[in-house]
C-alpha cells in the first residue's frame, strides 16, 4: 500500500517538473552569463519582446552586483 502511494506521489511530481522544463528561463546569474547566456536567448527565437525584456533584467542583475 505504502508503495502505490509512493509511486503515485512520484509520478504527480515528476509531471510538475518536466511541464516546467519548457518555461521561459530566468533571469539569474547562471542565466544571464556564458554558455546560460547563448541557451537562454535560444529560447526566445521568436519573441522578441521577452528577448528583450530577459536582456533588460540580465543587464539590471549585473548592476546590482
């Protein structure tokens, strides 16, 4: 019994996770330098606007730091 509540549980989470891997990405410190950078841009191929909007918050994190 303990195993099928388990395996249910797991497989409610592991749902949640791979529908989030298609989101568009952060930005972060990973995200917004090197080869974050190149991968995240490769995101927004045809949204421009979020493009920018993800440079504009890259730019900002670098700022503040």
């Amino acid at each position: 019994m303990n195993l099928k509540k388990y395996s249910t549980v797991c497989a409610i989470g592991m749902s949640i996770i791979l529908f989030g891997c298609d989101s568009v990405p952060e930005a972060n410190v990973v995200n917004c330098s090197g080869r974050g950078m190149e991968k995240s841009l490769a995101a927004f191929k045809n949204d421009e606007a979020a493009r920018q909007a993800f440079l504009d918050k890259c730019n900002a994190l670098a700022q503040e730091q």
